[in-house]
C-alpha cells in the first residue's frame, strides 16, 4: 500500500446531486427550490433568527439587568494557599512573580487576598488588593502587606 492507490472504503462516498443541469436530469426547472417566494431566488440568505415574519425570539424575551462596565475582577486567593504555599517552597515573600511561577494566577490577573483558612508563617505579601481579615491576620503576625 502507497500514497498512490489509497481510495475510500467501498460505498462510503456518493456523488452530490447535480441541480439545475436541464430537463432531462429531473432537477431542472425549479431545481428542488419549490415556485416563486425569497427563498426560490438566487442570492437568498436568511438574516440570523429570521423566523418567518413571526417576532424572533431574541425580540420576544424581554431584556434585564446590566453589565458594569467599570466592574473591576480580581482572582481571589485565600490565606489557606498562601500558607500552602509557604509550607511548600519556604518563601516568606510573596508577591506576584511567586503567584505566577507558582500556577497561582496569571501575569495579566489584578490578585486579591481572602481571609479563608489560617496563617501561621510571617509572610510579606505584595498583590493588588487585600480583604480586611487577610490584611489583620497578615500584619498580627508581624508580616506586612502592601498594595501594588
């Protein structure tokens, strides 16, 4: 077997059917598009969520709510995993070099601490935002905690 006689297995492929090619054919005529109406003519195309002249659904569901467009997202980073963390590593700085390298968030991520789980090791962190209870239960162990 070579490149040259590969062919597809025996009645895997048909021929398409060849409309508009005359009378004789069967497809001539109308070629299978029915008489007159948009949809006989050539150059159709339906417009996305056209339903017939019936109001489309997108029309028909009523709109709510909104979206801020100042919203700013931080991805959340608790206590706990930056205890995990410390634990593993034996880093007592944290800042978002460590976050990064460490598969924690991603260069282009504004971080945030949360206040979930226990610290135990002083630890000097350096991120975007902290939570009040992540911020207290750094600076009580006599770590800082300094905003970028």
């Amino acid at each position: 077997m070579n490149l040259s006689n590969l062919k597809p297995a025996e009645g895997s492929t048909k021929n398409r059917k060849r409309i508009g090619r005359g009378q004789g054919s069967g497809r001539g005529g109308t070629s299978t598009r029915g008489h007159k109406g948009a949809k006989s003519r050539s150059g159709y195309s339906s417009k996305v969520g056209f339903e017939g002249g019936q109001m489309p659904l997108q029309r028909r569901t009523p709109k709510v709510g909104f979206k801020n467009i100042n919203r700013v997202e931080y991805r959340g980073i608790n206590l706990d995993v930056l205890q995990a963390l410390s634990d593993k590593s034996k880093i007592n700085t944290i800042d978002m070099s460590v976050l990064v390298g460490n598969g924690l968030a991603s260069k282009n991520d504004l971080i945030k601490i949360l206040g979930r789980g226990e610290l135990k090791t002083k630890l000097d962190v350096t991120v975007h935002a902290f939570s009040a209870t992540a911020k207290a239960a750094i600076e009580n162990l006599g770590g800082t905690a300094k905003t970028l």
